[in-house]
C-alpha cells in the first residue's frame, strides 16, 4: 500500500511516498481502507518539531474516513465494508489505517465520507471549547483566534447558535477576515491590534470568553481582553513559544480562569467521555446546524504540497488529503 511518512524532521519536503506493507488490526482495533485524511496544524508540528511522534519513520494524520477493512479479535458493533470516520493518533497519511475502536464512529446518516473526514478533530474540539470546558451561556461574548481556520470557521457557527451576544475572530489577514465574516462573526480583528480592538469593540468591558490555539505573548495579551470573570479556554501552542504560565497574581482581581482542553489527549485518558463529545457534536451536522466547507483538497501524493498550503498561513476552512482514487 501507499503510505506518506517522514524519516526525519524538516520542511514539507521531508514527507514522501512510499510503498509499505498494509497493516493488521490487533485486539480491540480495525483497519480502515482510507477515503479521505484531514490535514491539521498538528500534523505540520510533527514534521518540524517532532510533536506526539514516538518513532521515526512517522506517518502523520489524525483523521480518517473510509470502509473497515478487517476487524481484530475482540472488536464488536462494527463489521467490514463499514463506513466509518475515526481519530488516530498519526498514521492516517495511508491507503490502510489502523485505529482503535473507541476512536471509530460509523458514519450518521447522510453524511458523507469527504465531509466526515473534515470532523473527527474539529467539530468535537469547538463544541469542547465553547460548551463543555468555556461554559458558554447565551448572551455572553467570545473572542476566537485562528478564526478562518478549520476549528474558527465551527467555533464561529456554533457560537452564533449557541446565542452568544457577539462572536469576535482574530486573524491575520484582510482575506482571512472576509472568510471568517462568512462564518458566524459578528467582527474580526488582526493579530497585532485585538487588545485594544477587543477593548473598543465592547465599550472597555473585554470578552467572556477567549479561545486560544497559539499560546506565548498571545495568550498573556488574550488575558488582558477578558471582562470581569472572564475565562480563557488554551488548546495549542501554535507560536511554538515556551509555555507560559499564568497563577493567582494574574488571576485574582478579577475572577479570572483558564482552562484547557487536547482531543488527543481526551481519547488516550477518557475515551468514553469522548464518545459522547463526538456523537453530540456529529449530530450538530446531520441537523443542519454547522458546516465546515472542503477550501483545498490533494491527492495523497502532494500532501507536502497540502503542508506547504498550511504552512504559509494563508489557507482558510478545511484541507484535505484524497487517499482513494
């Protein structure tokens, strides 16, 4: 079969084609004839930095859709030929995948296998960021970094349904402003400026809520943009700065948190608590209530070509990798 792996770390380029035996699923597992692999700022990571990889070679991807193609021993509720999206912790850059079965969800009705491939990380993580770790309540604000990214474009929907009083983005660039404006937000701000643009937006009071994928001085200056008890929700460290870390001194006047939130680490400690993040998350699809549009997709073969596409900043919405032809 095809795989895409890294034998060591670097730029897009490091990522080749290469021909390798399809796997075979063990206790409690699956192998999954892949469809389609979501592209994620987390797979870019790994090439460059080594981000949750063991072992070299790597074969990167989080997210899968695609036909069960056999079943390991102990394995109930799912059968070959199944339709199927799962989460996986690397390895979803292949014509084979193997997943374990607590992170492999049969496809809900009417949805189809190029929109679940856009899902597994995405949908669950905005609704975990506003809902089960922001504690988001009508009428409240919320401020969204990376908002034309692909958890942005769901974190705007869901926000926007979930009655919030005003969804504010914050992005890089006047193109990605126009795209997130399309998606849920009521304002968007660029990188340098959302402190005071937060501040002016909201008549000096600052948000309810921030949610913050990049970490270092953006995080600190995040802090600065919440109103009074305001709550700050962390889940990455895009900037790739040391990590920062905040205590009472910053937090006590004001009532103040911060939270956090990993779905990749959600599915190694609480598998069943992610089950049941990621059913009522899909539901929000087949109801009609969020969409998260395909902007690019590559055939598997360029999928450094995909890492440079996200590697520049300038993509919006969703990438894809096409695994089967």
């Amino acid at each position: 079969m095809r795989a895409v792996e890294f034998q060591e770390y670097g730029g897009p380029e490091v990522l080749k084609v290469v021909q390798v035996e399809a796997p075979e699923p063990g206790p409690g597992q699956v192998t999954i004839d892949a469809a389609y692999a979501g592209v994620n700022f987390a797979d870019l990571k790994a090439r460059a930095a080594g981000y949750r990889v063991e072992s070299l070679p790597f074969v990167p991807g989080l997210e899968v859709s695609g036909r069960i193609r056999a079943v390991g021993f102990g394995v109930g509720g799912l059968r070959p030929g199944q339709e199927v999206v799962a989460l996986v912790n690397g390895g979803a850059y292949a014509e084979v995948v193997v997943a374990e079965t607590a992170t492999v969800f049969p496809l809900p009705e009417g949805l189809d296998l190029r929109t679940a491939a856009t899902l597994p990380t995405v949908l669950p993580t905005a609704r975990a960021l506003l809902h089960e770790v922001g504690r988001l309540r009508a009428g409240e604000s919320v401020l969204v970094h990376g908002a034309a990214g692909g958890i942005g474009t769901v974190a705007g929907q869901l926000a926007r349904g979930a009655g919030a009083g005003a969804v504010y983005g914050v992005v890089s660039s006047a193109a990605k402003a126009e795209y997130a404006l399309r998606h849920g937000y009521d304002e968007v701000f660029t990188t340098d400026s959302f402190p005071d643009e937060v501040r002016r937006a909201t008549g000096g009071r600052g948000v309810d809520l921030v949610l913050d994928p990049v970490g270092g001085d953006t995080l600190r200056r995040g802090l600065d943009a919440l109103a009074v008890f305001g709550r700050l929700v962390s889940f990455g460290n895009a900037s790739g700065a040391e990590p920062w870390h905040v205590g009472q001194s910053e937090l006590y006047a004001q009532g103040r948190s911060v939270a956090s939130f990993s779905i990749l680490a959600l599915a190694q400690s609480a598998p069943e608590a992610l089950r049941s993040l990621v059913e009522r998350a899909f539901r929000m699809v087949t109801d009609g209530n969020v969409t998260l549009p395909v902007t690019a997709e590559f055939p598997l073969s360029d999928a450094a070509e995909a890492h440079r596409l996200m590697g520049e900043r300038t993509s919006t919405g969703k990438l894809l990798l096409r695994v089967a032809d």
